[in-house]
C-alpha cells in the first residue's frame, strides 16, 4: 500500500511539475543576468519573434546543460513578454 501511495505522488508530482497551471516565471536573478548580458551586447532578445543571438564565444564556452537552461530560459522570457505565457 505504501508503495502505491508513493507511485500515485510521484505521478502526481511529475504532472504538476509538467504542467503547470498559472506557467513558469523567471526570478529577478536570472531576470537581472539576461539584461546584463543584453546591455553588454552579448544576448539580444526579440520576443515578438521568438528570437534571440548570443554571442557565439560564449555560447560555445557554454557546456550543453547550461546551454539547455539558457534555451529554456529565453523560451519562458519571450513567452512572458507575449503574454502567452509557457
């Protein structure tokens, strides 16, 4: 039985976590580094057309996983922006 009820809030907890119901929202850390790095030249976003460049040097100094946080990032920044939210 124990082991049930850990299988049900597990699932329960992948589900909220996949889907979540008011969508994903940058803090002000990572609100604060992705314009820094827009003042600095080295990012530029233009969420009306789900576009961003970033400087290749440090792109390719990136390892793939901070690459991925990176895109998802952006991907949540522009969908803010918009209004339609991720």
């Amino acid at each position: 039985m124990i082991r049930f009820l850990g299988i049900i809030f597990f699932c329960l907890f992948i589900t909220l976590s996949a889907f979540p119901s008011e969508g994903l929202e940058l803090n002000q850390g990572q609100l604060n580094l992705l314009s820094k790095l827009q003042s600095e030249g080295l990012l530029s976003i233009e969420p009306n057309y789900n576009k961003a460049s970033i400087d290749p040097t440090l792109w390719n100094s990136m390892k793939y996983s901070l690459k991925e946080d990176v895109a998802a990032a952006l991907a949540i920044y522009c969908g803010n922006v918009k209004g339609t939210q991720l």
